[in-house]
C-alpha cells in the first residue's frame, strides 16, 4: 500500500516515487483493466484525448496507455503494449492523480509548496517559470517541501503532502548537486529526473499562508506586486491543476467557489525576475525578506 496527499493508495503498478504505508484499507485503487478505446457512453466534455462525465474520466496517452479515473476512488490503466513504466506513471501519477484529487473536492493547483514554520507557502506560475528549481533551492537551505508540480488544498485551506521528490531537467539538477547518474528519468525520452527528497520532505499537513506567482520579464530587475480583492482570485483560478477538465467533470462551479474562498483567505504576490538570468539566490533572499516583511517568517 503507497501513501500520498492523504490517501492510502492500492496498486497493482509499482509506483516507486510513492511512500509505503501499513495501512490496510485503501481510498484509491489502481488496476490493470480493459478500458474502451472510444471512450465513454455519452460524455458531457469530448476532446481529442480526454473525455468527462460526473465521476468518470477517460484519458488516452498515445503510445503509453488507456486510463479510467472513476469517483475519486478507482483508475483503471490499460497499457499501450509499445509503453514504458516510466511514461506510465508520470500520467498515472500526474493528470490521473489530479483527476482524483478534484473528484474528491480538493482545489488542486498547478504549484509547489514550501513549510516555513507551521504553515506552508505555495509558489504557481507558467510551466518554465522555475517553479521546481526553486522548491529545490529552497530545500537545499534547509527548508522542507510538501509538494513538487501539483498540490492539493483540502477545504480546511491546508496542502496535503504530496510525493517526496522534485523533478529536474538534467542541466539544473547537475547545477544543485543531484548526481543524475543515480536518478530515474520521469519518461526515457526527455531529460528531466525525479529527484527523490530523502530528508526534507514534510509529511503533515499545513495550513498556507501566501501564495506568490512566479513570471519572467525581459527587464533586468526584480518585481513584487502585492495583490489585493479581487485581483488575487484570477492568479488561483488561472494557475489551477488540469483546468480544462473540471467542466465535464461537472466541478466548475465548486472550483470557483474554492478558489474564491482561498483567495479571500491569503496573502497573493506576484513576483516578476529576468528571463534572461535566473539569479537564484537572489530570488529567494527576495521572497524570504518579503515573507520576513509579512510576518510569516521570524
């Protein structure tokens, strides 16, 4: 049995990346299963490889796998036979996890988050933003990380604690001192590693207390922008988990609901750098002093 944001896992994949657990009773079940290559009877949501309905999800990776996401409490895989476990699991545990997160009311973003004392901070942003060399810049300075990619917030405005590892591209993990030589790539075609967090990774979880949004800009200073009202809901809406699947999930609604209520709830920054140079410990002694500035860091 496997553990992550708060849900004993059964699976009759190995999911290497997981925690183990010696939990006996399983919220989620994963399967080897026939799966209907046309998708579901009646969608409310068809597209070119997805398909949603209330408490059903079809997804179809070319070359990798047939999945089926079903009530927040099961997924069924059939495997492309030209497939790798690899490839499988970065969707298993990725957009299908996602699936199931949503399906079980959580509002799941598209973001890392970091403990500083007892809360958490979540950082979202464009894919390419940096979002995952900071989390692990960060943890290089001690600090603990609760998720990588996708966190998910429960309706107490808490992050569940997600899989204890970062996933790099090759250049930046060689640079923070990850020895790529020991590390599994999250799919053999690119070259981007899942960087297992052996110490350093929380495992309750903690209530957030801002969220910073990270964009680039081809100037060559550092922007922060606090947001106010309204003006703090978009940035949570926009940078939610797999958006584009909670209408036919039938999830919109609530989504909006949730994303209001965390939004009324937090601190939200806009934090602008340099596309053109990263300056990392730049970045983060910006964003401690302004997390000293508000209060949540001593």
């Amino acid at each position: 049995m496997y553990h992550a944001f708060g849900l004993n896992i059964q699976s009759e994949l190995d999911l290497p990346t997981v925690p183990l657990t010696d939990q006996k009773i399983p919220d989620v079940i994963i399967e080897l299963a026939d799966i209907d290559k046309k998708g579901l009877t009646n969608p409310v949501d068809k597209q070119l490889y997805f398909q949603a309905s209330p408490n059903k999800f079809w997804l179809h990776v070319p070359d990798i796998a047939w999945f089926l996401v079903e009530e927040g409490k099961r997924i069924r895989v059939m495997p492309d036979p030209q497939s790798d476990t690899q490839s499988i699991n970065l969707f298993l545990l990725g957009s299908c996890m996602g699936v199931i997160l949503h399906q079980r009311n959580n509002l799941v973003m598209h973001a890392n988050a970091i403990r500083f004392g007892d809360q958490c901070v979540i950082f979202a942003g464009p894919s390419g933003n940096g979002k995952s060399t900071l989390a692990a810049a960060f943890h290089q300075r001690g600090y603990e990380i609760l998720s990588d990619d996708v966190s998910a917030i429960n309706d107490q405005h808490e992050v569940l604690p997600g899989y204890p590892q970062i996933k790099l591209w090759h250049d930046t993990a060689e640079q923070l001192g990850f020895n790529t030589k020991n590390l599994k790539k999250i799919r053999l075609q690119i070259e981007k590693y899942a960087c297992p967090l052996e110490q350093g990774f929380c495992k309750k979880p903690l209530p957030i207390a801002a969220m910073y949004i990270l964009l680039t800009h081809n100037q060559n200073d550092f922007v922060l922008e606090p947001l106010t009202g309204m003006d703090k809901f978009d940035p949570i809406k926009n940078n939610t988990y797999r958006m584009q699947y909670l209408e036919g999930l039938g999830l919109k609604a609530q989504h909006l609901q949730r994303s209001g209520q965390l939004a009324s709830q937090i601190n939200v920054t806009r934090i602008t750098r340099p596309d053109h140079d990263f300056q990392l410990d730049k970045l983060i002694d910006i964003l401690i002093n302004d997390l000293q500035t508000s209060g949540i860091i001593s």
